[in-house]
C-alpha cells in the first residue's frame, strides 16, 4: 500500500538507498530515481511499465548542475536556463559519457529540467544529484497531479509519494532540442508557449523530432483514462440523456443526465485542472466521456495534444 508523507529528508534518504520516491513538481507528479543509478532507474521502467526505449528526463536542483550531464551548453541553452529555469521546460542536450544510456534510452542526448516546485528543489538539494521523475502513473494512463492520484496508480505498491499538494501547470513540460550542428526544435508541447521560446532564442523553433531522436510523451495514445474517450465540436444531443455518459467542457455547458465537469476557457486554468478532471470522471464507472474541444491558437496547443492523445483509439 503506498505511504504519503510530507518529510523530505526521508524521501531523500530512500531515493540515496536506490528506492522509488514519487515527488511533486509544477507540471505533474514524477516517479522519482537516482538518474546515477542504473538498477533504481530500472526500477522506474519496470514499476511504470514503460519500455526501455522511451527515454527519461532528468530533474536537477539548479542550472549550475547541467554540465554534470551534457557535454555541450550551447548559447541558446543558456538563454532558455536563464530566462525559463526553474520552470516547465525541458532541453535536450548532448551527453556527456557518464550518463547512464538507461536513462537516455540508449541514445547519445540528455533531456534536463529545473522544476519549479518549492517541494521538489528542497528534495533536489537534500539529496544532492539528479533524479529521473517520469510522469508517476502507469505507461500511457492519466498523469497525475495530486499524490491521492498517484496512490491510485500503484495502490497494490509499498511507494513512498512525497506530497506537495496539487500541481499548478498540470501538463507535462515543453521539450526542446538543442543538439550540435542542429536548429532549435520543438519536441514536445508544452504550457511554456513557443512564442515566447521564440523571443528568447531569437529565432524560429523547428517543429517535430529530426531522424530517430526520441522524447517522451509521444505515443499516439497516451496521457489517456480507462474509460473510452473522444473529443467534439459539434455537440451529440442523443449522448446527452445517457446517464452513462460524462462530460468535459470547456466553455457552455449543456445540461446532461451523466455527471458533468467545466474546466472555463482560460488555457492555463484548462490545463491546471484536466487530469484531474479525467481522474475523476474516469473513477465514475461511465461508459464513455465526451470531451469539448477547446478554441484553436497557440495558448491551446499543449492541451490539444493531451487531448488527442487521451482520445486515441486504442484498437
């Protein structure tokens, strides 16, 4: 049965003896391990159920760390530690050899991030290196941002979760590349815009993953409940008088005979409460939810890839 506790230097303790912690930071709660570590981060891969291809980011306690791990801090690395550190964004960055290949899924780049989470940098520095801290949820299902949801994940599991109450973004950090010889990329959405990634780099973002470079989050179906899903626009009125049936709105709700939750149409309050809203909704026992699609634009971009991942067909 997982034990959620609130003292650090216990947590930290168990992440130094090769345990699994689960922590809080600002975008979700993450399935903590000593990234030096190759048998505690296994233990991460395994616990998830999350294949060994798919590669971890590594959460440290302030900029001054990251050349521990990345053997090039190009101009443009610094910019974005400078002005977005601690923050909900990620860089991909060349390794240096002593990065354990577990960690980077076997590949010769280091994802790295500064969360902005008082909880988490105080573990950060108690424990004194870096921490992989994956989304702390079973592979593929709804990431969670209170640790009562990450009970849920691993009821059946002795994990101590570090409870730093609700997380404030609530979706997974913006990912950007910034390999040698390659332009800025895009590599995952995130609630930090690329508009204002843009205005730091000085320069346009390339969209999308360039050859076989691979990054987290990017399975078609992903971020998802159990309970079947799809998303609209045009509203189906016969769905409404199911009882069976749950609802996600985001602006005009319509009265339903199934129970009902508005998120508003503020993106940043949207995405601070979604996951927390499929938890709830998906605990329910309903036959299918039906999720309002937000407005197009670039403050929504983030939430619609959650979205369109949530609602994958699985078949």
């Amino acid at each position: 049965m997982p034990f959620i506790t609130t003292d650090i230097a216990h947590c930290a303790s168990r992440l130094a003896q090769g345990q699994l912690v689960a922590i809080p930071t600002e975008t979700v709660y993450g399935l903590a391990a000593d990234a030096r570590n190759p048998a505690a981060v296994q233990r991460v891969f395994d616990l998830k159920g999350r294949p060994s291809t798919n590669p971890l980011i590594v959460h440290l306690h302030d900029m001054n760390h990251v050349d521990e791990w990345a053997s090039q801090v190009p101009d443009a690395a610094q910019r974005l530690m400078h002005a977005c550190w601690p923050g909900p964004l990620t860089l991909v960055l060349p390794a240096r050899a002593s990065v354990s290949r577990s960690v980077t899924a076997g590949q010769d780049s280091v994802a790295l991030r500064v969360p902005a989470h008082p909880v988490a940098l105080a573990l950060l520095k108690a424990f004194a290196g870096g921490l992989v801290a994956p989304s702390a949820n079973r592979y593929m299902s709804i990431s969670p941002t209170t640790a009562s949801h990450v009970a849920q994940q691993f009821a059946r599991s002795d994990l101590h979760i570090l409870d730093g109450g609700p997380c404030q973004v609530g979706l997974e950090s913006t990912i950007v590349s910034l390999l040698p010889g390659e332009a800025p990329r895009l590599l995952r959405e995130g609630m930090l815009g690329v508009g204002d990634l843009e205005q730091i780099l000085g320069c346009e973002l390339l969209i999308g993953s360039p050859g076989n470079l691979r990054v987290p989050g990017q399975h078609l179906r992903h971020y998802a409940p159990g309970t079947p899903a799809s998303g609209f626009k045009q509203l189906n009125r016969d769905a409404l008088n199911n009882p069976l049936h749950g609802w996600l709105w985001c602006e005009k709700p319509v009265p339903s005979a199934g129970p009902a939750i508005e998120l508003g149409d503020d993106p940043q309050q949207y995405a601070a409460g979604l996951y927390a809203a499929l938890y709830k909704l998906d605990g329910l026992g309903l036959n299918h939810l039906h999720i309002q699609l937000p407005p197009p634009g670039p403050a929504w971009a983030a939430i619609h890839d959650r979205l369109a991942r949530a609602c994958h067909s699985s078949g």
